[in-house]
C-alpha cells in the first residue's frame, strides 16, 4: 500500500477541527476520531478490511481536542505500517489507549487550566482601558500555543508514529503546565490590582483602602474552594454592593 | 428591529456556540470576543466590551473537562449584550446600570445551557448507535454523515440557551428596570468591579497551583504599591 499524501493528511488534519461534533457521554470523540481519519484510511484499505479498521477506530476514545492531531498524526503513521503488514511493538488501539489520557490531562491542565485564564487576564486589561481589538488580542495570544501544538504535534506524530510517546517527556509538558498556571495566578493578582486601583482613583477613595481587597479576595476563592457555586457568590456580593448603597453606605462620605 | 437585533444575536449565538465544543474551538465562544462580536454587529461595540470583561473570568475555572458541563458564558455573554443593546433602544435606556440588569437576569438563566448542552450530548449517543449500525453494515459514509448531524444538536443547543436567555430577559427586564434601575444606580461601578473581582477569586480558590493563595496575594500587593507610589 501506498504513503499518504500531503492532501489526505491536510484532509484528516482540517477534520480534527470537527473532532467533537458528536460528543457523546458513551464513546466521547470516538465517532469524531473515525471521521477524522475516515480519508487516510479510505486510501489504506478496502472493503472488509477498511470496514473493519473503521469499526475500531470509532470506539471509545477521549484526549485532548488540541493534542488529538499528535495522536492522529501517530495513528497514521502506524496504520501505514500495518497496511503494509509491517510487525509493530504496540496495537494500535493500544497505543490510543495508552496516549490519549495523559495528554488530557497535561491538555486540560495547559491550556483550560493556565492558558485561558492567563490570556484572559491580559486582554482584560485592555479591555479595561477601552481598547476594542481586546478581543483580537485575547484570540492571537491564546491561539499561537494551540495552533502550535495542532500543527507541529500532527507533523511530528506522522513522522515519528510510536515514537512521539517521548513527546510528553521531551518537552516537559507537565512542567510547562504548572510554569503556565503559576504566571496565570500571578498575573491574575496584577489585573486585581488595576481594577481595584482604577476604582478607587475614579471615586477619589485614599488608594491604602485598596489592600482590604486582598482578604475579600481570599474569602471569596476560600468560598470557591469549599465548593460554593459562582452563581451563588456573584449573587450574593451583588445583593451585598446594592444593600449597603440602599442603606447609604457611600465610602467617601464613610470616610 | 427588535426582532432583527434578535436575529442577529442567534446568529452569533450559534457561530459561538459551537466553538464551544463541537467546531474548531478557536475561543470565539469566549465572554470577551463573543460579546463584541454580537455588541458590534447591533452597532454598539463598546456594551459588547463591557459585558465581555464582566462575565469572561466568571466561569473561567469551570474547565470543560472530560463529561463536565460548565454554565454557558457564551450564550450569557451574547444575550447579555443583545438584551442591553436592542431592550435599551426599545425601552430608551442605556449606561452601565441597565447592561448591569440586563446581565443580572442572564446570568442565572446560564444554568439552562448546561441543561441543553448536556441533552445534545445525550441525543448523541442515538447518533453513535446509527454511526455504528451503518458501520457493521458497510455503509461508511453515511457513519460519517451521522457524525456531521451531531454538530445539528450542539447548534440547536446553542440556540436554545441563546432563546430561553433571551427570552427571559425581554419579559424580565422591562419589568424589574423601574424597581431595580434606581438601586443600581449608586452601586453599578461597584457590582462592574465585583464580577470580574469574583470570577479572579474563583479561578485563584480553585486553580491547581500550590500556595495560589499566597502568590495572588504577593502579586495584587506588589502591583498595587507600584500603581499607588510611582
């Protein structure tokens, strides 16, 4: 059987895009992980043979949407090899196995986890100041690392197939991870701090006052981490800001 | 023009939407682009941006993990800003206290897009089941056609958290601004400050990140006394 040509893996990488349109509480991506590859394997195999392999790649499985490519990229290289009836170390369903969980986690840990909340913060920032390409910002900045992983991690998975296990390892991925969440939590601090100091600069309040908010913060992700729901907690310090100016509480009178 | 703000919304409420999980996922779901988008297709971009910032970091550390649903900040977001943008100029109302009510009475409708997220991934499994007959009958097309249809489910979920919000709000707002307008009026820079402030102190109280508390600490004092003393 032949290579797969730039075209079909172009083909099986813009499908990765549709990854999770049939999410399902049962197989997850399964079917979405089949459509992907649904072009290469269509050139690899035929009839029973292609129905067969089809079959097994529409089961069970679940990684990360912007590390799926890795994997894909890996699968092809491997079922390449099969379709040639080349002798390979590990299943193929073993390797989705063994691959897709850890780089879920590493997945969701980097970019759900850190990335987000770290490019979120920055484009507040300039959403604060009223620029209104924040959103683009917020898009280029969040995109480059995914799009990175999405492009090169297919390349790297199709040339290197049962090799691009070393992946995780040689990049430090978890590593990189926490570096990411850790920058986030700090520069979450700094956003914070902006607010609250434009605030109190906008209602002439003295700026010291602006250090109180630390402890509110700290009950409030305190509430957070005992589980108390967001809507719960927005509710209520909602209902807490219009009570106290019902009543008349007015900072700068108070003080 | 109402009716066409509405439209225009549902459409954005759909591109959106499906980023979300089943298409691309590129982050225009997220509050911050979402909400410009629609605030800049109803002509006023700078509510979009307002409802952006305030709603972005709420939900942010409900990560989309696995089977976990989070609240639909999308959909919030998008109403958020169609309501205070197409209610204001119906009602002759604008500023920060009305986005403030309109985003008031989204914001707990957002629970809803859990509930029809978590129907379109139920309806999928009915899809799976078709994909895999077809499978073990040979007809590998249209398995793929049956994948495809699963992204009709996430579309209509979408719309259906972007309606009941919607909704909501048009029969809600009108009613509660005369009541509500008032006691915002002195406490909507505050309650502007407290959201975002909120979501911060949800993603800090429950990031994975040893001593999260102490690092946001260090960080919001040290920025503080260089924003204060420079």
């Amino acid at each position: 059987m032949m290579n797969l040509s730039p075209l079909i893996r172009l083909r099986v990488w813009l499908r990765l895009f549709l990854l999770q349109g049939s999410w399902n509480f049962e197989r997850l991506q399964g079917l979405g992980f089949f459509f992907a590859l649904y072009p290469a394997l269509q050139k690899l195999y035929r009839d029973e043979q292609l129905q067969q392999v089809c079959r097994e790649h529409a089961g069970y499985f679940n990684t990360h949407p912007f590390l799926a490519p890795s994997v894909a990229g890996a699968v092809l290289e491997m079922e390449q090899r099969r379709s040639r009836n080349e002798e390979q170390a590990v299943n193929i369903q073993d390797f989705k196995e063994m691959v897709a969980a850890p780089y879920a986690a590493v997945g969701d840990a980097m970019f759900w986890g850190g990335l987000r909340p770290l490019t979120a913060g920055i484009a507040i920032l300039f959403a604060v100041k009223g620029i209104i390409l924040a959103p683009l910002i917020f898009l280029l900045l969040f995109n480059l690392l995914p799009f990175w992983f999405r492009i090169f991690g297919f390349i790297y998975g199709y040339r290197n197939g049962i090799r691009s296990l070393e992946f995780l390892q040689q990049h430090r991925l978890p590593d990189w991870a926490i570096r990411i969440k850790e920058t986030a939590v700090v520069l979450l601090g700094g956003v914070s701090a902006f607010l609250v100091f434009q605030q109190l600069q906008a209602e002439q309040i003295p700026k010291g006052l602006g250090f109180l908010a630390i402890p509110l913060v700290l009950i409030l992700a305190l509430c957070a981490r005992r589980g108390i729901s967001t809507l719960l907690l927005v509710l209520l310090t909602t209902a807490i800001i219009i009570c106290l100016s019902l009543f008349g509480f007015e900072p700068t009178a108070w003080l | 023009m109402l009716v066409v703000d509405l439209i225009l919304g549902a459409l954005v409420a759909l591109v959106c939407g499906l980023d979300r999980v089943a298409v691309l996922q590129i982050m225009i779901s997220r509050p911050i682009v979402a909400a410009p988008l629609a605030g800049w297709l109803l002509g006023d971009i700078e509510v979009g941006l307002q409802v952006g910032l305030m709603i972005e970091l709420l939900w942010l550390a409900r990560l989309p993990v696995g089977a976990a649903v989070p609240p639909d900040d999308t959909q919030v977001a998008i109403a958020g800003t169609v309501l205070s943008v197409a209610l204001g100029k119906l009602l002759g109302l604008e500023g920060i206290e009305f986005i403030l009510l309109c985003l008031l009475v989204a914001i707990p409708f957002g629970k809803f897009g859990q509930f029809f997220d978590r129907f379109a991934r139920t309806r999928n499994r009915r899809t799976m089941e078709r994909a895999e007959a077809a499978l073990e009958a040979g007809n590998l097309s249209a398995a793929e056609l049956y994948h495809l249809s699963g992204i009709a489910k996430f579309s209509m979920a979408a719309l259906g958290t972007y309606a009941v919000i919607v909704g909501g709000g048009v029969l809600l707002v009108p009613l509660l601004a005369p009541v509500l307008l008032s006691g915002l009026e002195h406490s909507a820079e505050w309650i502007r400050l407290a959201l975002p402030v909120v979501g911060i102190a949800v993603v800090i109280g429950t990031i994975n990140v040893n001593r999260s508390l102490t690092l946001f600490s260090a960080s919001f004092g040290m920025a503080f006394l260089l924003m204060w003393l420079v």
